[in-house]
C-alpha cells in the first residue's frame, strides 16, 4: 500500500512539475498554449522515441545517403527542440531513414526543415538523448529517397 501511495505521489509531482514547467517555458518563448506544450513535451519524452524502428536496416530500399552531424543547443535539460541532426548537404524532401553507423540502428525521427548552417534538420527525441549520453559522438547517416 505504501508503494502505491508513493507512486501515486511522484505521478502527482510530476504532473504538476510539468504544468509548471510548460507555463515557464510557454512564456519564456512564446510558443503555444500551456496543454499544447504539455502535450509537446511528453510526445517528446516518450520512451518509443528513444527505441530504434523494428525494422531492419536491410527492410529499406534507399538510393541516396549522407552524414548527420549532431548538434546540442544549450538550455533546460527537459527544453524541446536541443537535440538534432543536421545534413550539410542537399536534401530533396524525400523519405527517409536515420541510422545510427555505430550501432546500425535504425530511427524515424521527425523532419524540422533547414535551418541557418543546414540544408535538413532531423530532431532527436529528449528521451534519447537522455538514455543514451554520448550519442553525439556516434557516427549518423541519413538514407533517403527511400521506396
């Protein structure tokens, strides 16, 4: 019974933490409304964003490939939108795939467009970079124009 009661706590606290968190970071940047930011930041602290597709590298069929370089911007452990993967060289919009060239992992995070230094930026899931410290230092590739 204890160990419910203390699970149902730190549910509490953590939903209340986040409330807060998001109201902070809603005013701090001007995005959105407090729930949209809520909603935000648990998509991205989802643990399936940390996990690699099932799929296996060989289940795609891609004729282009290029190298990913990883970026961290500073901020709040838990701010959305730190961690990515840039490709310096030209994109097409195409489908694609992003595989980790240490592990050959393979994960379909979401496309954020360019940005000043790159011509495609791939975000990186909070909850990955969180469960995986030195990520950054791995080899990333980008497969597209995938069928």
């Amino acid at each position: 019974m204890k160990r419910l009661v203390r699970g149902v706590v730190l549910l509490l606290a953590f939903g209340v933490l986040l409330v807060l968190s998001a109201e902070w970071l809603g005013r701090t940047s001007g995005a959105g409304s407090p729930a949209e930011l809520v909603l935000l930041t648990l998509k991205d602290l989802s643990p399936s964003g940390a996990m690699p597709s099932r799929r296996a590298l060989t289940d795609f069929h891609c004729s282009s490939r290029a190298p990913l370089t990883a970026r961290i911007q500073p901020g709040a452990t838990l701010q959305r939108h730190r961690h990515s993967l840039e490709l310096l060289s030209d994109y097409d919009d195409s489908p694609y795939v992003i595989v980790n060239g240490r592990t050959r992992a393979v994960y379909q995070w979401g496309y954020e467009g360019p940005n000043n230094s790159a011509t495609a930026v791939f975000g990186v899931p909070t909850s990955f970079a969180i469960l995986n410290p030195g990520w950054e230092r791995d080899p990333w590739i980008v497969l597209y124009d995938c069928a």
